[in-house]
C-alpha cells in the first residue's frame, strides 16, 4: 500500500498556518478588547512608574548624536524600558511598556528642531521644536495587533511596513533589556 500524500489544498492550508504564527486577535471585536486591557495596563505602569527603581545607560550606536536608556523595575521585573536617540536634525523617544515579561505597547515620539543643531539658524541655547509625531504600537501575545502612525493614521498590521517595524522593535527590547541588567546577571543563551 503506498503512503498517501496531503492534497494540494491541505499542504497549502497548512503552508498559510505556519505563515501566520501564533494565535492573535483577528476579528475587530477581538482586537478592541486586547487594546482596552493594554491601555488599562499602560496606565497601570504609568501610575506606579515613580515606585520603581530606576536603571540609567548610555545608549551609543542607535543614533549619531548618542542616546540614552532608561529601563524601570519593580522588584525584578522590568515594566518600562525608554530609549533616547538624539540626532542634529531632532530627537527621537521610544516607550517600551512589559507585563509578565511580555512587550504589549510601545509609544514612539519623533520631535523634528526647527533648525539642525550646530546650524547658523539654530542659534544659542536649546534647540526648538518644530513639529512632534507620535506612532503606537499594540502588541498581544508578542505580535502587532494594532498600528496608528502619525496622526492616529492605522497602518494595516500585515502591510511590509509593519512587519518591519514589529521585528525592529523587538530587536531592540530584547538588546535594551540584555543593557539594563547589572553586570554579571548575563542569562545563559539556550
């Protein structure tokens, strides 16, 4: 008797299964509940963030300028991560928010100066900001559920953009937290 071999469609199917990762909201309603319980928890940290021991770094690499790294703790558990990044033409700031270990929101501000720094234009003292965008990005269960770019505009989760920024974003958490933690606490790589 010879093995049989999955149809066409059942190798496809599963082909779009591997695809698409672990389970996440799909339906809209589904996703309007993970963002409620992430606001919810983004304004929990928030509310708590002055109790938490705060872990200061440099942040060399990530822009021309230099930057700084803020991570925030309560007990052991990091619950808030800030990233820095300065740059001659504007400064950008990055809000990593975990619950349980997980990323659920990120907040990312971009302020653009009015003049580049060190320019003729700029003047004496602190440079001035031109224009503020902010860009949110909800995650559940460590992928992107919900992206509003400037403006609140959504950008569709799947699109190229997205999915880039979704990678970008966890490289940098999970390098970020490897700088947070003290020296000598390394963990094991499996």
């Amino acid at each position: 008797m010879r093995p049989t071999r999955p149809s066409v469609t059942t190798a496809g199917f599963l082909f779009l299964l591997c695809l698409t990762g672990p389970a996440a909201p799909v339906s809209s309603g589904e996703t309007d509940s993970a963002v409620r319980k992430i606001r919810s928890r983004y304004a929990a940290v928030n509310r708590d963030v002055q109790r938490y021991k705060k872990v200061e770094r440099d942040l060399p690499g990530y822009s021309l300028e230099g930057g700084t790294l803020v991570g925030y703790y309560s007990g052991p558990t990091l619950r808030k991560v800030v990233a820095t990044y300065f740059g001659e033409s504007g400064y950008a700031v990055e809000e990593f928010y975990l619950w349980d270990g997980r990323l659920f929101f990120v907040l990312r501000t971009v302020s653009h100066y009015v003049h580049p720094v060190g320019s003729p234009d700029a003047g004496e003292g602190p440079a001035k900001v031109a224009r503020t965008e902010q860009s949110r990005f909800y995650f559940d269960h460590g992928r992107l559920i919900r992206l509003l770019g400037p403006n609140h505009k959504p950008v569709p989760v799947r699109s190229a953009e997205a999915q880039e920024r979704q990678r970008d974003l966890l490289r940098n958490l999970r390098d970020f937290t490897a700088r947070l933690r003290p020296s000598g606490t390394a963990r094991k790589q499996p």
